[in-house]
C-alpha cells in the first residue's frame, strides 16, 4: 500500500529556543529569565497594542474654513497633524508600553528587488517616531501577515517562482523570504533601532505558518 506524506510545515520551537542572539543584559538591557522579560534588571509585565503604519500615513494636512457671516471673506487654515505621533501618544496615554507592527512585504517589495519604504512605508520613521514618543517596539517582521490584509503580506510576484508552495519547508519560498527578511534587519541595524543597540525594538517575530521570537538583538 502506497503511503503518501504530507508537507513538511514549519513548527514551532520550544520558547527556551527561540530566545536566540541575545546579549548579556548589561549590554543589551533587555532579556528573558524564563519567567518575564527583563529590561534594565526589572521583570516587566509589558502591554502592547498594534499599529500598523501603511493603515495611516505620517502626517496629515488639515484644512479648516471659518466665515463668520456671508459677508466675510473665507479663511483657510492649514495645518500639518503628526498622526503617526499623534497615535501612538494616544497609545501611551491609554497605557500602553509597547507598539507592534507587522511589516508589510508586499508593500515595500512591490516586485522582485524594487523596494518601497516612502511615505506611509517608511518603516524607519514610524519606528523612531514610536521611539520619540518613548514606547518600545514589537517588530513583527513576517514574511505572513495574519491582519486583514491582502494575500497575507505576500507580494504577489512570490506566486510565481517556480516550485514555489507557501509557509512550507520549501527551498524557493525560504529563500525569497531569507532575502527579505535579512533586508529588513539589516535596515534596523542600520539605523540603530535594535535594543542592543541603544533602539526601541525589544522584540523582533518572524511568522510563517507559526511564530518565531528574538529578544533584543537579531544578527
């Protein structure tokens, strides 16, 4: 009797495995003891909500009209609001210590090698702006987005690659996510956004068809 096997799907590990990369606390200032996160040697009980950046845009232009009567002539008042700002300081107000944030493949790879981090895609600026307003960060940098959004995050030019079979243990589909993947962390390292390195982000999530988590430093 034949016996046909099922795809390998990527399962996930122990949480003790997945607290690969980290520094020692007093380099890093932020670690896990197996009971809670530890950010300068205080175990923190940290409550995050999302906000996910291309759902809204950096800045808005408000424009406002004022006549007083008929006769007067119409005012036009403009004004720049910071709304990324204003969000996450609405955030912090509500009593939030973290912001977490998927990051969008299919938008900042629109097709293969052409990247996208302008306006309501940069990634960078709406990290720093969390980091002005004085919250941390959860990057959730995919490859899959499990938040309502068009074909998981994916960018649709991946259906193509030849052999290709999503958030399966496939070589061309790891490969294509490998590339993007290390591109965005290298991005953040780059702009210093790490905890390691003095940044905002304390935990860094790759999610394929299960979660994996890197505390404080990745690379």
């Amino acid at each position: 009797m034949a016996v046909q096997s099922s795809p390998h799907f990527l399962s996930p590990l122990p949480f003790s495995l997945l607290l690969l990369f980290l520094l020692p606390a007093a380099q890093c200032g932020v670690t896990y003891d197996r009971k809670a996160i530890v950010i300068n040697g205080q175990r923190r009980i940290l409550i995050s909500g999302s906000i996910h950046y291309p759902r809204s845009t950096p800045e808005v232009t408000v424009v406002e009209d004022f006549h007083p009567n008929l006769r007067c002539a119409l005012l036009i008042v403009d004004s720049v609001w910071q709304m990324w700002e204003g969000l996450v300081q609405k955030a912090k107000d509500g009593g939030l210590d973290v912001i977490q944030t998927y990051v969008f493949w299919n938008g900042h790879e629109p097709s293969p090698g052409s990247y996208n981090f302008e306006g309501r895609y940069d990634l960078v600026r709406f990290i720093k702006t969390v980091q002005k307003v004085g919250l941390h960060v959860h990057l959730r940098i995919g490859p899959y987005v499990c938040a309502e959004w068009n074909f998981g995050g994916f960018p649709v030019w991946l259906k193509y690659v030849p052999g290709i079979s999503f958030r399966t243990d496939n070589e061309p589909f790891k490969m294509a996510m490998q590339g993007f993947t290390q591109k965005i962390v290298d991005m953040m390292k780059s702009e210093s956004l790490f905890a390691s390195q003095g940044g905002p982000i304390i935990l860094s999530q790759a999610c394929f068809s299960s979660c994996f988590i890197f505390i404080g430093r990745l690379g």
